[in-house]
C-alpha cells in the first residue's frame, strides 16, 4: 500500500480521530439501510483524500486510539527515575575492574539480521481499533448489498462507497464466491477486513489486525467459524 500518498492525505485533513468500542474478533453481518460514501463533490482525482475524510465520518463515535496505547516511546529528554550507577554498592577498587572485550575483527562476518518469522502473524486488535473495524465491517456490509456475486461488480460497488483500488486486495475465491481484502492500516491501527460476498445470500466480513510492514495478502488470517 502506497505510505507516501497516504501520508499527504493525512497532512492535508491534519489529525485523524480513530476510536474503539468492542472487542469481539467475530464475523460481522450487520444490516443497516443507508451507506456512507465519499463526500458530495469530492474530486475523484484524489481518492485516499476522499477515503480519508469518509473515515473520519464513519468511525465519529468511536474513542481515539491513542487511548489505547500503554507505553510511550521514551524521548531523547527521557531520564529514568533511578539512575544507572546511584545502587549502594560500595566504589570498586581500581584492581576490580576486568578489562573490557577487545573489538572484533575487520574479517569477522557481520551478525546475519534476524528474520522476523512473525511478521505475517495475525495481531490482537486493542479494543479502539475493534470499534474502528466493526464501523467499516458494517459499513462494506450495506455497501455490497444488492451487489452481484461477480468479483468485478465487487470492487466497483466498494469503489462507489469510498473505497479506492489502492486499499483493495483481490484474494482467491471462497467456494466460488468473490473475496477480498481492505487494508484501513492508519497511523498506529492495524485494521484489516477480510470480506467475502454470496450475492444475494449475504456478505460476511471478518475483522484482523495486521502489522504495518506486513503484505496484507500474506498474513496468515483463517477466519474462527
């Protein structure tokens, strides 16, 4: 998913409001009559623009996700409240001390980088980011309603309720039946939707949370049914 251009939206709206509400990772088959779109007269030359500002009318009722956050990064000014060196050891004799390792060698091989194995592993989403996902999850629900079970008809009707291709992943069909993803990773969410259509039989759409730099097409959601 393009970071740049959605970091230019995100400065052109300024802020952005994210919230929680529920913590269930169930499908979501939510039935509601009226659907959300992008904002009357929106330039069609700016989709994520567009797809940023349905956001934040979509997800207003939820709480901000920084709320949700436990730890904060510590700063260049952090100074920790017991500083290294203040335990009352008492002062080392200048015998005491043991010589320090001498540098390794220029020939040495370099440490091979560690893989991250998890990084295609599915994340528990915090209880902000479950509100921000069951807002989309009903909003793609009455968006596809109607829709034919053909994935052409698929991407055009999320295309029309603010979706740009940009956050659409076509995925192998489910028994014959359309299935994509949408990738709403924003700033610190890692909301993905997993949404499969049956035509008139219905939508489902599951919820996950994936890690930012993860390819959302690889991560490794098997929905819980």
């Amino acid at each position: 998913m393009p970071r740049i251009a959605h970091a230019a939206a995100a400065f052109a709206l300024g802020a952005l409001t994210l919230t929680a509400c529920s913590s269930t990772t169930q499908a979501t088959t939510l039935k509601t009559d009226k659907v959300a779109s992008v904002p009357e007269g929106a330039g069609s030359d700016e989709p994520l623009l567009d797809f940023m500002k349905l956001s934040l009318r979509i997800t207003a009722d939820c709480p901000p996700l920084d709320e949700s956050k436990a730890d904060e990064p510590l700063g260049p000014d952090y100074v920790p409240t017991d500083p290294q060196g203040s335990s009352s050891r008492p002062p080392e004799k200048p015998g005491d001390r043991l010589p320090l390792p001498a540098d390794p060698s220029a020939t040495d091989d370099p440490a091979a980088p560690r893989p991250d194995v998890d990084l295609l592993e599915p994340v528990t989403l915090a209880k902000p980011e479950n509100c921000y996902a069951d807002k989309f999850a009903a909003h793609v629900t009455t968006a596809l309603k109607s829709t034919g079970e053909n994935a052409a008809e698929v991407r055009a009707a999320l295309n029309r309720a603010g979706y740009p291709d940009e956050l659409i992943l076509d995925m192998k069909p489910e028994a014959g039946s359309p299935r994509v993803r949408i990738d709403l990773r924003e700033w610190d969410t890692r909301v993905a939707l997993q949404v499969v259509h049956h035509g008139t039989r219905g939508t489902v759409v599951d919820k996950f949370g994936a890690q930012s730099g993860a390819p959302l097409a690889g991560v490794r959601y098997t929905p819980q049914r």
